[in-house]
C-alpha cells in the first residue's frame, strides 16, 4: 500500500508569500481621510484656531464649501488647514514646472582633437568650443594619438594651450592637460553660470521676435506705401482720357455750327 502525502498543514517558509502593497501616496490626506480624534486647526487665511475634535474642524470645513487638508501629519497632534485642495493642487504644479524651467543642468561636451590638425578644422572645433562654453556648459578637449605621435605629446600640450588662450574671454582650464593612455584631457569651464547663459538666450530670443514684428509691421507699411503711389497715376490718366473724349464733342460741335452759317449766308 502506498502512502501520498497530504495537504500542508503548516506554513512553509520557503513558499510563505510576499505581502507587496501598493504604491505609497505623496498626497495628503484630505476630509475624512483624516483619521485621528483632535487636529490643530489653522483657518483658510492662516489663523490659528487651535486644537479641535476631528469633528468640528470637518464641519467649519463644510461651512465654508471648502476642504481639511493635512499639512503636518508628524505633528502631534496633526496640524489641518481649511483652503481649496484643487486650486491648492493647480497653483502647486504651475511652481513645479516653473521650477523646473529654471533647473539649470551642468552639461559637459566633448570635442576631439588631432595633434596635427588643420587651421580650418581648428577653427571649426574652436567655434565649437565657443558656442558650448557661451551656453554655459563645460568642454572636455581630447588629443588622439596614433602611432609615433604618442612620442611627442608636448604637440597635445602646445595644442591645449593655444585652444585654451582663444577661448580665455569665455572659459578657463578646469582641468589641466593631463595624459591618459593614446589621449590627452583638458576640461574648460565657462565664466557664465548656466542660469545666466539661459537667461540671456530668452532674452536674445525675445528680442529677435520683436525686431521679426517690427520689420514685418514696416513691410506692411511700405507695401501700402507703394499701393498708394500706384493709384495716384491711375487717377491722373482716367481724368487724361476724360479731357481728351471732352475735346471731339466740342470739335463736332464747332464743325455743325459753321455749317450752319454757311448755309444761312448762302440763302
């Protein structure tokens, strides 16, 4: 006879199963999700009520058509302000993304160099080098090697340092030539903060809309400008042909009235 064995009577530590919750909430808890017998009551215009029943704070909440949000829950006992929690929740994400707007990131670009490079490359990378560093951002400059050019690294070094004298007006040497394997690293620093180099290039951005504006506006102006001039010539050859129909009729007119005098004469 076989014996099977049965069903678990215990719980195995091996299969015990997780408990995963939910995500935690970085709200507060607002209204009847306050779950605590007194609060300290701070009024819609920042008075200090004082201590109340959970109660009564909801209740002056409810008379005002507003809401009870928890703003110091580790307070003891908790502190509760009456406001409007979706004007609260608006004005709050306009700060954030503002906030945000304004976050400067420090951005370190690369550019690679070659101990022999050519003037015109040169000046290529150099322009380079001035629009990140005028941006605000830091340049790390690379000097490749190959071959038997590893031998002669003070052409890196006279390189680095003739790059970094025609740039000295926007950045300085953070970080000095040093020698790495095959390369050669200098960082270069910007004088501008970030903040400073965005905040100039809104207002250089700015200024470009306005100037589009107004040569737009200018553009119009000489368009009907012109309009203006072509309509008067226009005007002046209409009355040209008027004068010139006016002087037939009276021709014609002369022309019958001789006519006529010569045939009462002849009578």
């Amino acid at each position: 006879m076989r014996f099977t064995q049965g069903p678990r009577t215990e719980e195995d530590p091996g299969h015990r199963a997780q408990n995963v919750g939910g995500p935690i909430s970085t709200e507060p808890r607002i209204n009847d999700r306050i779950r605590v017998p007194e609060v300290r009551l701070v009024g819609p215009n920042g008075e200090q009520v004082g201590i109340v029943s959970i109660q009564d704070a909801l209740r002056l909440a409810q008379e005002q058509d507003l809401d009870l949000v928890e703003v110091a829950a580790t307070a003891r006992p908790p502190v509760v302000k009456v406001m409007d929690y979706g004007k609260y929740k608006y004005e709050s994400a306009l700060k954030a993304r503002e906030a945000r707007k304004n976050q400067a990131h420090t951005v370190i670009k690369e550019m690679k160099l070659r101990p022999k490079i050519d003037p015109h490359d040169y000046e290529t990378k150099k322009g380079h080098v001035v629009r990140f560093l005028k941006a605000g951002d830091k340049v790390k400059i690379t000097i490749m090697f190959r071959g038997r050019e590893q031998s002669r690294p003070e052409l890196g070094r006279r390189l680095l340092s003739k790059l970094a004298e025609d740039v000295a007006e926007l950045g300085f040497v953070e970080f000095a030539p040093k020698q790495d394997g095959r390369n050669m690293i200098m960082v270069l620093g910007p004088h501008k903060k970030k903040t400073e180099a965005m905040a100039e290039a809104r207002a250089a951005k700015e200024q470009r809309k306005a100037d589009a504006s107004g040569a737009s506006s200018e553009v119009e102006h000489a368009e009907a400008d012109e309009l203006t001039e072509l309509t008067e010539p226009i005007e002046s050859v209409e009355s040209v042909e008027s004068i010139e129909a006016v002087e037939p009729a009276e021709q014609a007119e002369a022309v019958v009235g001789a006519s006529a005098q010569a045939t009462e004469e002849q009578s």
